[in-house]
C-alpha cells in the first residue's frame, strides 16, 4: 500500500473499482498480492468472514504474518497454468475456502474466466444451490463451469463481459426482489434462503 501521503483514499469509496482495477493489474504484474488489496477482496465478498479467512490463512501457510500467507496463496494462484488448477487451489484442502469466497476472489483476478458463486445468480438461473454443498471438486468444477457458460448465455448482448454478465442477473434479481416486497408492504419475512446460510461457510 502507498505510504499516506500519497494516497487517494476516494479511491475506497467505490470498492469494486479499486478491485477490477488497481488490484487485478497489480497482481497481474507482480504475481501476487498484499495482505491489504487480499482482504479488499474478502470484505468486499463479506466483512464478516474476514478474522475467519485469516485465521484460516495462517494455519494453511503456517505463517507467522497474513503478509506471508497472502504472499503465499497468490503466489501459488499465479502459478497454475488452468483455471480448474487456481480453482482446486483455493478450494482444495491446503486453502480450504468455500466455494462463494474463492470464487469472489478468482473472479476479481481472472474475470475473464470467473464468476461469483452468489445465491442472486443462482436464483436467476434457478440451478447450483446445492453446488456449495458438493465435496469432489472435480464434480464441483464440471457443474461451476456449466454456471459460468450458463451466465454467459442467460444475458443480453455477447459483447458484454462475463463480469457485467453477473452484474446484469444480480441487478435483476435486487429489482425482483424489491418490486416483491413492496407489494407485500414489507411485512412478510422470508424464510432463510439456505445458499445465503451457506455462504456465511467460508
């Protein structure tokens, strides 16, 4: 991170920008990321997950700093050669991240290949809620990359990015849902949804 007199912080503000940008290229250039643009990720995915990632992250890389074990884990990201092998290595059992939180931060590295596992997009295409549940990940992986393709032809236009693609169906389903809840005067609770359950698993 920039030292604090030369740091923008506006640029904080709109999170996701900073992500899609500053932190995508950097880690394109340098091969990995710092322990700050990581958790950028990871709060901008869910706050709340952030002192489990870490604890996580520690035990894996048995590092004594999240500086070294952020290192570490984007180091072997930039390493593989395939987006099923990065895919395998956050979710398999030396990283062990949950399927919504590796997907948020494979999204925001390669988001040409990627796409959040969010229970909005699974609504939309009204498929993969148990896909977070699935333990071989090579089942996991063939049935992620039919979400993916699925994005990709469930939206207007093939010259929109995979990543506006996803923006597109959660848009959709936030309006949906408002529309419904108004007309019920917002008096009607909804049951817990169990993919929104799920994804405090990560």
């Amino acid at each position: 991170m920039p030292s604090e007199n030369t740091l923008d912080y506006r640029q904080f503000y709109d999170i996701e920008s900073y992500l899609f940008n500053t932190v995508r290229n950097r880690f394109s250039q340098q091969g990995y990321l710092s322990a700050f643009d990581f958790f950028c990720i990871v709060i901008w995915k869910a706050n709340r997950a952030k002192s489990k990632i870490a604890k996580r992250l520690l035990s894996a890389s048995r590092c004594e700093t999240l500086e070294e074990a952020v290192r570490q884990l984007t180091k072997e990201i930039a390493t593989c050669s395939t987006a099923k092998e990065r895919f395998k290595c956050l979710l398999g059992e030396e990283w062990g991240l949950r399927l919504p939180m590796a997907t948020a931060i494979l999204t925001v590295l390669y988001p040409d290949e990627f796409t959040i596992y969010d229970w909005r997009v699974c609504e939309q295409l009204d498929s993969f809620r148990d896909l977070v549940n699935m333990s071989d990940l090579d089942k996991v992986w063939e049935q992620y990359s039919l979400l993916v393709s699925m994005v990709r032809s469930s939206t207007p236009s093939e010259s929109v990015s995979l990543r506006d693609k996803d923006r597109y169906l959660f848009g959709k389903s936030f309006c949906e849902q408002l529309e419904r809840d108004i007309k019920k005067k917002f008096r009607d609770e909804q049951l817990p949804d169990p993919l929104r359950q799920n994804e405090d698993q990560v």
